[in-house]
DNA sequence: TTGTATGCGTTATCAT
DNA sequence: ATGATAACGCATACAA
C-alpha cells in the first residue's frame, strides 16, 4: 500500500482551519491574516505539503503535460529532439509523455489517440515515413489540440513548425562532393512523401544543375521505410550498382540510411571513399569521428526540440487562438574529416 | 479555446438517465438492463466518448503513468532503454513520463521530486554518476513509492534490479585484448560510487591476474562524470600516456568514456589499434563499423527497458507488498569486427 | 433495474 | 479574515 500524501484536508485538520482558508493561504492570498499565514506555511513546509496536481488538473482542464510523437525514440536525432523539448518542458513546469509510431502509421494513430485520451495539453510530432493519410492530425487540428511539427511536417495543416532547412543542406552536400571532383552522384532518399524527402531531392537537383551536371533519374532511389530496414537500403545500392555507369558518390538523406549505405559497403568491401563517396544526414555521435569514409550533414536537433516546445507552450498559454503561425528554419551544418578532425565546413 | 469532450454527465442528459446508469452502463454491469446499455452504448460510440483518464486518476489514486529518470536521454543506452520501457507500458496501458539528472545530484533530486509531484505510480532509474548521497530515494523507498533500478543500481536499497553482467563484459574484453597480445592494459572507469563502475573494474582485474598480468592501480583513471566531458577523458588519457611503461591499450568502461577517448586519439594522431587498442562498452549504432579501430561491448539496452517496465508494472499492480525482489543480470555482448563484418565473439 | 449521494483534492464563489 | 459549498468527471455504496 502506498504512501498517501498529505493534502490541505489533514493541514486544515490539524490546525483547525478550514480548506478553504489553507489553500488561500499557501497560495498568499491577501486576505488572509500574517499569523494564520504564517502557521499554514510552516507546517506545510514541515510536512513537505505538493498539491496534488491531478486534482489540480482536473478543476484546471489542463495536465500540464506535451505529448511527444516520434518515428523512433532510439534514434539520436529523435532523442536529441525529445532531450530539448524535455529540457524547455522542465523549466515550465511541464511533463513530456512519450510515444512512438516505428514508422508505421497505424501504431501513429493509436498513438494520437493515446496522448489525446492522456489529455495532454499538446503534442509535438514528426509524422511517419509511411504516413499519407493526414486525417486524424486534422481531425485534432480541427478539434483545437495545439500542435507542433518538427521535421517532418504536413504542409496542409496550418500550425506552427520547425524544420532545418533541408534544401541547403543537400544543396551543400553535393556541392561538396562535385568540388571534389566526382561526377556521378546518386542521392538515396527518404519516402517520397515526406516533406524532407522532396526538400533534399530539390537540394540535390539543384545542385547538379548549377554545377552543369545532367540529374540522372536512375542515380535516386526512394526508401519507403526510411532505410529503417537494412533490405531496403541494400536494394537501393544494388539497384545503383548495377548500372553501366555506376555512381562514385551517394548521398543518403537520412540517418539510417546513411549507417545501412556504410553497413553494405561493409558486407560488400566496398571501400568509402575510395570506391564510393559518401555524404550523409546524420545525428550520431560518432559519424564525425568515422572519416576518411564519410562526410556528415548534421541537423541542430536540440535546438529543434527547443524551439518546437517554446512555440507548444507558447500556443498553449496564449487565450486566443493563435493567429501568426512560425516556421522556423534552421541551418544544417556540414561536417568534414581532414587529415586531423573533423572539420565544419 | 479547446474542444470540449463529452462526459458521462452529457450523455446522462440526452438520454435521460442519471450518471451513475451511464457508467455503469459502459462498464458493463450486469445490473443494466440491455436496452439501456444498448442505448448508452451506441450513444457513446456515436460521440465517440473517452473516459477522462484525469478524473479517473483522482478517483483511483493512481496515474498510469511511470516516471523514468535516466543520466541523458540524448544517449543512445539510455535512449535505447527508453525505447524499451515505452513499448512495454504503452501495451500495459501506462503512459511514460521522461526526466534526465545529467549527471547531476541535485538535478537528480528536482527530477525525483518532479516526478513524485506528477504523482506517477512507479520509477524507473538509473542513478547519475555524481550521486553518493541516497537518501532522497530510500525517502521515496521508505514511503512506498514502487521503484525498479537498472544499470546503475542502489545495493542498500531492496527493490527489483536489472543489470547487465558488467563483471563479465570487463573480464571478457580485458581477455580479448590479453589474448591479442596486449601486456599492458589500461582501464578508463567511470565514477568510483557507480555500481557499474566497481563490477567492470573488478572485471578487469580479475581478467588481468588470471592471465597472470600485474595488476598496475597506475593504469586505472576514474571519470567523475562519466565521461560526460571531453576534458575529463583527455586528462585521463594524458595522465596514462605519461607513464614511462604507456599502455598498450585500454578499456573505456562507459560510452562517452569510449567515444571520448576516440576523440583524444583522433586529435592527438594517435592511431588505433596501431599506436594503441581500444575496447570500449558502447551501445552506439555505428560502433561495429569503427573497426578495426575498436571492439565493443554492447549491453542489451533495449532488454533491460522491457525487463525493468515488466516489473515496475507488476509491482504497482499486485495488492500485497512484494516479499521477494529480482536482480535479473542480463549478458552483455562482445563484439570484434575482423576484416569483412562486425562479428560476436 | 435505476437513481441519489458521496468522495477523490483543489479552488472559486458566496456567505458570515 | 475565515468558513461553507459547489464544481471538475468518475465510480460506487446505498436507497428505492
């Protein structure tokens, strides 16, 4: 049997008061004498007295809580995201509930609806790779639930978002690569529709196309699960490799993509970069210190986490319903490997 | 202004019957006639009524929801943990609630008691490396509040416990290294109080004096914070390299601990395992494709989370107080890459 | 079979 | 300056 908190009922018990005279005076109100003040605050403070905040809640309509929805919680770009949301959350005196959609847009909905039903005041999410179907995170929109996207958005729905921005990010990486020297880069992409995917496919195209160099269809590969399946980017590299004019150089457009092209290589002995360059999205800790085999996009996922729940509270705080909706852009940083450490380029 | 859901009371209204009918109607009491609990029913499915979890919560006097208290969530262990624990508690109904220490005792103790003020039904923790006062959780202890310990545990505190086999993993790979041909290997520990720290240093020597190698206290360096800071890791290393007799290779007893001393050795030109061998525990997604820089021991993060939300859920949930506690002590993986793959040893 | 009343912990409103 | 009461949404002991 658990330990039963102590509650303004026992302290008005105790000293003879009544509730109501307690909560106002823990809650310093002026009409409450200095001595009767005094006496509630210090017994209070010796029975280390918490208001109970699902009391609180429940009179307040509001938990106090976000919701976090995320492809992949062990993932080092979600859980840079979630450890700046949480940080922010913290200092506002909220609680950050976790949940997780493995990329799959059923266990996403259940998900919504769990945070929903846990009445959290807002959810912060990255829709899945495979979701094309919007309609539940309209339906919350519709129904008012402050909401925040981060990363991967829905363009449709009119809210805050936070994003980084994608389009330079893979514009610099192959530009990077074409002053490099190579001449046939292939680009493996996230599913085609995700926002990022299009936004860094544009990247690379544009790129190519400034540098004079033809867009090969043939040289992109889409991965509908997000490379989250080792398969999925072994057949992306087969497909590629099996071309007469095989590529010298790839990009991979996400994390996991990234670490499965190196997995491959790897299995394959295929040697990065000697036989194949490499730029990669990528948020591990390590990927800086894996070179020569591989340079590094680097998206600033904390301050994505902080951003997007700056903007949450912000949203829920506010009386009126928001009218001025941000998207927040952030840089990417390029990381390379000279001969010594890695290096922001 | 928010959506306003639909309770009991709505329904109870438009149906003319009292709330107390409507309730007992949807929980499916036997003492409802079938037509009304058809009528409430199919109400309450067109309205798409959901119990509010908050009021639920006050009545019951218990939340769903377990608190999880870790070091950093932007870790990959303990994001990997995490992972587990939310897959386990979301199946169980139980929603998680994230709080980070750190590595910081009185960070520590605001997340404990943050935690306790959302009134979650149980803790999941790992204690942060700076800790040696306990007494806030054997407070908690003392007052019933169902903990489990993993990785980190408390041994005065008698609760459910799940480790991984850290004096194995240290032995092991301290063995791996002697039968390389190693004579002269260094240990990089984390904090001297941490529970994992002790075991995998005891590993350690226990591998080095079956193998008949002196056991040199010059060679084992103590990170405060785990490894946490870069500088703490390059004192260490500075401080062992300066020895007449330099290691020939080290073990890094913590993820940041190993990463870290990549990092010295990348800045330093220190080449591995040429100029020295590293082994290093690490649950990082990339570590297998290091090599031939690095060995890993890989602890089964994801396991562990499982393992500690199964027995935090059925502590909460059995009546009675639980006479009989586990310490479950899961194997920890060695992984060496030869030259083609990543292979367990 | 259904309805009434009470309580979970808190605060706001209305007395006194 | 303080107390009594109602309300948040729900479940349940007790009446009818």
């Amino acid at each position: 049997m658990k330990f039963e908190a102590i509650t303004i009922k026992d302290i008005a018990k105790v000293l003879g008061l009544s509730t109501s005279t307690v909560s106002r005076a823990l809650r310093d109100s002026y009409e409450i004498s200095p001595e009767t003040k005094e006496k509630v605050l210090a017994y209070a403070r010796e029975m280390n007295y918490r208001p109970n905040p699902i009391a609180l809640s429940l009179k307040e309509k509001r938990s106090s809580s976000i919701g976090v929805l995320v492809a992949e919680i062990a993932n080092s770009f979600f859980s840079q995201v979630i450890n700046g949301i949480e940080s922010v959350a913290q200092e506002n005196g909220y609680n950050v509930i976790i949940a997780q959609s493995k990329e799959n847009h059923a266990k996403e909905v259940s998900a919504l609806h769990y945070l929903a039903s846990r009445s959290v005041d807002g959810i912060i999410l990255s829709v899945s790779s495979e979701t094309t179907d919007f309609s539940v995170i309209q339906q919350m929109y519709e129904k008012k639930m402050p909401l925040v996207f981060f990363d991967r958005i829905v363009d449709s729905i009119q809210t805050h978002k936070v994003t980084v921005d994608n389009f330079k990010g893979a514009y610099d990486a192959t530009l990077h690569l074409i002053k490099n020297g190579y001449k046939n880069i292939a680009c493996i992409a996230n599913a085609p529709q995700l926002s990022i995917t299009s936004e860094r496919v544009n990247g690379y195209k544009a790129a190519l196309e400034k540098s004079k160099q033809r867009f090969n269809p043939a040289n992109l590969v889409y991965c509908n699960h997000g490379g989250l399946i080792y398969e999925e980017v072994e057949a992306a590299m087969k497909q590629l490799l099996k071309q007469k004019q095989k590529p010298d150089a790839i990009i991979g457009c996400a994390d996991k993509i990234t670490t499965n092209v190196m997995r491959y290589a790897q299995k394959k002995r295929i040697a990065i970069p000697t036989d194949i360059a490499l730029i990669g999205f990528s948020n591990l800790d390590l990927t800086d210190l894996l070179s020569p085999s591989l340079s590094v996009v680097r998206q600033p996922a904390g301050e994505m986490g902080k951003m997007a729940a700056e903007l949450l509270i912000k949203m829920i705080e506010s009386k009126r319903p928001v009218s001025e909706f941000q998207h927040a852009v952030l840089p990417a940083e390029i990381f390379q490997r000279s001969s010594s450490a890695a290096k922001k380029i």
